[in-house]
C-alpha cells in the first residue's frame, strides 16, 4: 500500500462519514418539519373556533354597549323633563306666593292704617 491509497482510502470513509452525518441530520430536520405541520394544523383548528368565540362574544358586547346608551340617553331625556317640570312648577308656585304675600302686606297696611298707624 501506497501513501496515495491510503489517503485515498481515509477521504472516502471521511467522505462516506460525512454523508451519514449529512443524511441523519436530513432526517431528523424531517421529523421537526413534520412535527411543525402537525403543530401548525391543531393550532390552526384550534383558531377558527376561538376567532368565531370571539367575534360572537364581541357582537353580544356591541349589543349590550348599545342598550347602556339606549338607557343613559333616556336616563338624561327623564333628567332633562323632571328638570323643565320642576321649573314649571316653581313658577305655578311662587306666583300665588307673591300674591299672597303682596296681598298680605297691603292689609297689614290696611289694618295699621284703620287701627291708627300703629307699627308694630
């Protein structure tokens, strides 16, 4: 045996070490991938239910959102009558007030000017 035979012999084991190597490692980076695809499936079936979960979950919110509105809007139109008939009211009321109290006044003068101009 020649120096040249046995490094040719030493770079073919090397060579054919090397494609095991290589061959193993394709293999198990074909495992990950199919392992991925799996992952990536059961995530994908997993999605399109919660997607649908939460877009129904969204739709009863918008829905109760709007009846809150619905309410504070009509809690305001209550607020807003309650404040016009109070207004009405004091009206209706102090005006027979102030009569009276007018009224009550110019008798009083009435009666101080009979009785003598008497003030009290």
């Amino acid at each position: 045996m020649t120096w040249f035979t046995v490094a040719q012999s030493a770079l073919m084991l090397g060579l054919a070490v090397l494609i095991v190597v290589f061959i193993v490692a394709l293999l198990q980076l074909i495992k990950t991938l199919m392992s991925l695809d799996v992952l990536a499936r059961n995530v994908n079936e997993q999605i399109l239910p919660l997607t649908e979960e939460i877009k129904n979950t969204l739709n009863g919110v918008n829905t109760k959102l709007t009846r809150v509105e619905d309410i504070a809007t009509s809690v305001r139109e209550v607020s807003d009558k309650i404040q016009a008939t109070s207004q009405v009211a004091k009206m209706v009321m102090s005006a027979p007030v102030s009569r009276v109290t007018g009224w009550a006044g110019a008798a009083k003068l009435l009666v101080q000017g009979i009785s003598g101009g008497k003030k009290k």
